[in-house]
C-alpha cells in the first residue's frame, strides 16, 4: 500500500449555498487514477465514509459488482421487486458486508424499491423489507409467524414465504440466493 500526503482544497461555495458554505476538493495522482482503471471518460466513482475514513472506489457496473463479491466469497441474495408483471427494481444484497446495490426498471420511481434515492443504505434496505411485512408490533405475530412457517420476525424469511404481497398494492419480491 503506497501512502502520500496531501492537502485539502477549500473553496468558498457558490450559486444559492449559505454564505459561509464551502466545497472541499483534493488532487490524486495520476498513477492512481491510471490502476484504478479510470480515466477522462471513465470518471464515476464510488464514496464511502465510515465515521473517520473516506473510500474511494471505481463505481461498477451492476453485474461487476455481483462478481466482485462473489469473488471476496460474500454470501449475496437478488430480490428483484414487482409491480403485477412489470420488474420495476432489482437490488443485490451483500449480507457479508452488509451493503446493497439497487437497479431501477422503470422511470416511475413511485413504483420503485426506494423511490428517488439512487445510493440506499442497509437502514433503507432494513425499512424497505418491513414495509412489505406484518408489522413488529401486530397482535397474534407469534402466530402468524408459526402459521407461514418462520421461527422469528426475520423480513427476509417472511418475504421469502409471502413474497412481500400486501393487501393495498399489487407490489411483490422474489428473494434468490446468489451464493
């Protein structure tokens, strides 16, 4: 691993940011950019913050993402989302890391997994799975559960027997174990 120093940028924001907004910017070596595979055309990159370090990753394609973990050797499961007939959202979860990609199929983002959000989190994944359940706090849960055969309120399992149909919407999930 090669280590370098560098300096942060700071610019003062302009168009309709606050007057005391700033952007922040930082130069990477050319040598860098060159193995990461990018370059004047290919630019789109990945940002991940963990708290105290910032990632900086090539943004892959949806099918390189699922063979780069499968190659890390994560367990990863495909939940492609229904409206009636129509795939309107494919997300690949990477249960290993617990990280999530999502593919929309369709310009209606209403009928879509997480509507206008294009970068969802592991929260946005964990609200997504219980909004097509049961909810935690029904009467009779206990079973409920019992009766679709699913040992604890687990959203994947309770998916993976209901599909995720609820009784106000034609909306729906298949769940598939990609490893």
């Amino acid at each position: 691993m090669e280590i370098r120093h560098g300096k942060i940028i700071v610019h003062a924001s302009g168009g309709t940011a606050g007057k005391d907004s700033s952007t922040y910017k930082i130069t990477l070596p050319s040598l860098w950019i060159k193995e990461m595979n990018l370059s004047e055309n290919e630019r789109e990159v990945e940002l991940s913050f963990d708290g105290s370090r910032i990632t900086i990753e090539k943004k892959l394609t949806f099918d390189e993402y699922i063979e780069s973990q499968k190659t890390k050797g994560h367990t990863l499961k495909k939940l492609t989302y229904y409206n009636d007939k129509t795939l309107c959202t494919t997300i690949i979860i990477d249960m290993t890391e617990k990280k999530l990609r999502a593919e929309n199929h369709t310009a209606n983002i209403i009928k879509t997994a997480f509507g206008k959000n294009v970068a969802p989190t592991w929260d946005d994944l964990q609200g997504f799975l219980e909004e097509r359940c049961i909810a935690r706090s029904r009467a009779g849960l206990r079973e409920y559960l019992e009766t679709i055969g699913v040992d604890e309120y687990d959203p994947i399992e309770i998916i993976k027997k209901t599909k995720g149909r609820m009784a106000e919407d034609s909306q729906w999930i298949e769940i598939e174990d990609l490893i």
